[in-house]
C-alpha cells in the first residue's frame, strides 16, 4: 500500500507533524467513504470510487511509479499512452477500494453476480479442499478472486501488506475479518504460512509486487524482485500452487478463472530452484492479464529495480 496518499512522501519524512495530521485526515476520508459505500449500490459505489480515485491520483508521486512501471513492461508504448493508462490505473483502483467495501454484498449477490470459471484439474482440485497457495495479481477486480475459495469451502488465510496508516489498516483488517478471512501480516516470515499450510489451510497473496527481499525472476523479460517463499513453502509441504484471476464484467458482474494447479518443470531439481522455476509460470500468467489490461494494473511501487528505471 501507498505510504501516504495526501502529501509526497519526501515531503512528510521532512516535516513529521504533516504525517499526523494527514494521517489523521486520510483515516476521515476514509471513514465517511466506508459509511457512504455501504449505503449506495454496488454500481454507483463503483463509479463514484472510481471518479473519486482518478480526481487526484495522477498528480501523486505514485502516478510516477505506475508510469515507470508501464514503460519498463511496454517500452514501445508513447509517453501519452502511459499518462492515459495511468489515469485509468487510478480509476480502477478507486473500483478496487469500492468492491473490498461491498465484498459481503457481491458474495451476498453471487448468483446474479459472479460467474465461475474453472479448468478442468482446478474444479477437481477445488472439491478437494486440499492446502492451496492461491495466487493472483492486482489486475482487474484482485479483491473478488478470494470469494472462489468461499465457494468450495477453502479455510482462506490472506496475505497483507501492512498499512502506513493505522487508522486505516484497522477499518481495513476489521472489513476482511468480518468477512471471515484469517489474516497474515506480509513481513510476519515464513513460520505461519507453514503452519496453516500444515492444518490444511490455504493462503492468497497478490504476487505481483516488488518485496523487500526474494529472487530476481523475469517479469517482461527484465529481472524483478519476487517473492519465492510461498512457492516454495507449498512445494515443501506438498500443498498446491493455483493461479486465480477476477475480471469486471458490464453491469456490476464479475467472472472468476481458476487455472489448473501448476506442475513443477523441475521435480527432481532443489526447492529453491523449483519455486524459481513455478513462479516463473506464475509471471506468464500475469504477464499475460496486464498486456491485455494494462490500465487495470494497480501496481504503485516501484516493481522492477532502480538500475533498470527508463
């Protein structure tokens, strides 16, 4: 998550009362938008987000990162095409904070609202119940994918990063716990994916963004940082690696894919490079949803290193 999103980062690290106090009006725009999306629709929730998030976003230092980002991923693309992009970038994000908002009424609504698609070793997996890495990408509607594992019963444990703000992060954690999701602090290391991988619970992270530490995988044929461990955590304990993905369909709709689980091209290779090996699977999928949509990747830090920056 951004660090902060009314002031430029350089500049409240200068002066720390500007942190507080716009901490503290960040957690009362946040709180009247809570309450106010609770009230709407789930489709004039989603434009009004939407126009909301795409007001102001462009002009913030994250607008940078978003377009640095595109360029490195789509270096033939016009500095026009990324500043467009850009701008939708933050209108879907606005979608994405809309929709982890009303995620009990969409779930509430699934029949009219979500449509299910599975391969075929994914719908045999998923009446399994058996421990599962579920992976997706912030590309489109990332905040609906989990309600397939709600679908098929999957005891879910979500990956999150941690907010800045922790006014926020405390209204945004208490939404996902009364939606029943366990959850697990992005830095809190490798001991409590372990564990529930080993009760047979399941975990769902969004796999797309740089970590503080991992290997360097290709991502649009440029090495990036990546976070290996949950990979290699399910490799370890012989729990399955599955990619899932949300789309946002006309009229409020949404269609979930779930792939097959993915094979190790490596088996008799170590962990280590068998998890490098998966998630270099897991990059082609991704890769493969932002070509198509590279307006919906909300992807607002820094993804590739700083020696490969345009």
């Amino acid at each position: 998550m951004p660090e902060f999103y009314l002031i430029p980062k350089r500049l409240a690290r200068k002066a720390p009362i500007l942190t507080s106090i716009a901490q503290w009006v960040e957690a009362a725009v946040f709180r009247f938008i809570l309450a106010l999306m609770h009230k709407l629709s789930l489709e004039l929730a989603l434009r009004l987000s939407a126009f909301t998030f795409g007001l102001g976003g462009i002009y913030s230092d994250k607008a940078d990162k978003a377009r640095t980002n595109l360029a490195i991923a789509f270096p033939n693309r016009s500095l026009e095409w990324r500043n467009q992009a850009t701008k939708e970038i933050f209108r879907h994000l606005g979608c994405s904070a809309a929709e982890l908002i009303k995620l009990e009424q969409i779930w509430q609504e699934r029949e009219q609202r979500i449509e299910f698609v599975l391969e075929p070793q994914a719908r045999k997996h998923m009446k399994s119940k058996q421990a599962t890495v579920f992976l997706t990408a912030h590309v489109g509607a990332w905040q609906v994918a989990s309600l397939v594992t709600r679908q098929f019963g999957f005891t879910i444990n979500a990956i999150y990063a941690p907010e800045s703000n922790p006014i926020i992060q405390d209204l945004l954690l208490d939404s996902r716990r009364s939606f029943g999701e366990k959850l697990i602090a992005a830095d809190a290391g490798p001991r409590p994916l372990l564990k529930v991988l080993n009760a047979n619970e399941s975990i769902i992270m969004a796999m797309d963004t740089r970590p503080d530490t991992g290997k360097l995988i290709p991502f649009f044929g440029v090495d990036a940082l990546t976070n290996t461990s949950a990979v290699g955590l399910a490799l370890r304990t012989g729990a399955a690696v599955v990619v899932s993905r949300a789309e946002r369909l006309p009229g409020g709709r949404y269609r979930i894919t779930v792939y097959d689980p993915l094979v190790s091209p490596i088996p008799n290779a170590p962990i280590k490079e068998q998890a490098a090996a998966v998630t270099q699977i897991v990059h082609r999928y991704f890769e493969e949803w932002i070509s198509e949509h590279p307006e919906q990747w909300v992807c607002l830090k820094r993804r590739w290193p700083k020696a490969h920056k345009l």
